[in-house]
C-alpha cells in the first residue's frame, strides 16, 4: 500500500476501491507494524489535542510569548460580523486559537508545522461543529490529510525556511482541503484536485515573521489557510478541474520556494518583518 506520489496514491485507491484516508491507514499499519486499532488510537490523540487547543484560547485568552497576538481568537469567535458565514467563520477562529496555543507555549499538533498548526483542526472543528460530523469520520480525515502530507514530505518541503510560507500554510491548506473533500462524500481524484486548487491558489505566499516569531503574520495565515482549504474544496466537489496535476503542483512549489530570495524564507529579514513598524515591534521585544 505505500505509494511515492498523487499519481500512485489514485491508482491504489482505484485498483482496491478504498478512499485516500484507507490506503494511508493500511501503510500506517505496514509501517509501524501495530494493530489497525492502536493506529487510529494515536490518530484519536492527535485529534483530541487538536479538539483542545481549537477552542482553548477563545475561552481562555493569553498573551504570546512575543506579546504580538494574545485574544483574537475571541475576538473573532464573538464578532457580529459572519460575514463569511458560521462554518468559515468559526473555522477561522479556532485555527487562530491554535496558533495562540502554541504562541503561548501550550500543548499543538504540528499539522503540518508549528506555524501551520491551526488550519487542519480549524477546518476539522468547524465541520464537527456545523455538519455534526463524527470523530469516526473526523479521523479519517486526518488520515487523508496525512497522505497528501507525507507526499509533500517525500517530493517537496513544509518547511518554510526551505519553501516561505506556501510551503507551510500552502501545504497544511491543500491538506485540509483533501480531507474536506474526502469527509464530504468526494473521491480521491476530487480529493488530489481540491488540493492542486489549494497549493496554487497561495502559490509564492513568503514567509516573514515579525521578530522571527511564529505569532504574526501566521496567525492570520491559517484563516487565510482555512478559508483557502473550504474553497478549494468547493471549486473540486462542483466539477472543476484544476487545470495542472497534483504531483506537478507540488513540484511547482517547491521550484517557487527555491526562487524566493533568502530574505522571504523565514529570515525575518523581509516582508512584513522589514517593514517599519516591524522593526520598531522587534526592538521592543528583544530590546
């Protein structure tokens, strides 16, 4: 059941006629060498700190560690303003209280990474909140989240030293968009589909956090990762199709990620961390 690539992944699941999320639970068994049932015990860890630490800091925010974010989560949670409607809305909110978790030194899953944490259990809590979807189905979704992972692992990077920040939200984004579709009833070519949408929807997206800290601009980049991952997932499941495969999409990636100049690739020494204000914000942290 392993397989290298999106292109061996669908013909897995065409030949066995098994969703993404069971070709990559029959590999995890493989792999580990462990019963199917502690496998996707692990998986219920995963999820429940993810379950946590989604609402954690709505209902009880703190200050990050950098003093740069600390109760937006709230904040949004609360607003009147929905414009994007109660699913996204919410799913932006929790994906930002993830970041604040880890922000403040609390307990996340790296989902792909620390500062992508929030876009996966942001889109996951959302849709168990509103679609009354199961934790049974929930894990598979992270199953299939975790085989569109584990190929952006072994093709291309998460890193966002390595490839900005298209890398890291960019990743967790066509992740989570995979597993949303798959969830929704999607098959495993609409699933690869929603992710190419995903990957080149914030292709060449850089990475420059203010003080070198994984606070800001990242949080508001998983709301944008989760906003980018129900609409990927939306434009897949209504019939369209993304024009450049998911495999090359990834390659195109990671060939956008070695083009970006050092300065865009987690340096601090550009972007939004260059700027003016983000100066000022890094003197008055580090002194």
């Amino acid at each position: 059941m392993d397989f290298k690539n999106g292109k061996e992944l669908l013909a897995l699941c065409h030949e066995n006629d098994m969703r993404i999320s069971d070709i990559m639970l029959r590999r995890e068994i493989t792999e580990s060498e462990v019963s199917r049932e502690d496998v996707v015990s692990r998986m219920q860890v995963s999820l429940d700190i993810m379950k946590k630490a989604a609402v954690s800091s709505i209902e009880e925010p703190r200050k990050s560690m950098g003093g740069l974010i600390g109760g937006e989560a709230k904040k949004a949670y609360e607003s009147a303003c929905r414009i994007c409607g109660p699913v996204l809305s919410d799913a932006i909110a929790y994906a930002m209280s993830v970041l604040e978790v880890n922000a403040t030194m609390g307990l996340i899953v790296a989902a792909p990474t620390a500062g992508s944490s929030g876009v996966i259990p942001g889109v996951l809590m959302a849709l168990s909140k509103h679609e009354h979807i199961s934790d049974d189905e929930l894990i598979k979704g992270l199953f299939n989240a975790s085989a569109v992972g584990y190929l952006f692992m072994r093709n291309a990077s998460v890193a966002g030293a390595e490839g900005g920040c298209q890398a890291e939200v960019g990743a967790a984004s066509a992740m989570a968009a995979s597993a949303i579709t798959e969830m929704l009833g999607g098959t495993p070519d609409m699933c690869l589909n929603s992710a190419s949408f995903a990957i080149s929807n914030i292709l060449g997206m850089v990475c420059d956090p203010i003080a070198g800290l994984v606070e800001a601009p990242c949080q508001s980049r998983n709301a944008i990762g989760v906003s980018n991952a129900f609409t990927s997932a939306q434009l897949s499941m209504a019939g369209i199709r993304h024009h450049v495969p998911f495999d090359e999409m990834v390659d195109c990636m990671m060939e956008v990620g070695r083009s970006l100049p050092k300065e865009l690739r987690e340096t601090a020494l550009g972007g939004c961390a260059c700027t003016p204000t983000g100066c000022d914000l890094s003197c008055k942290i580090f002194g």
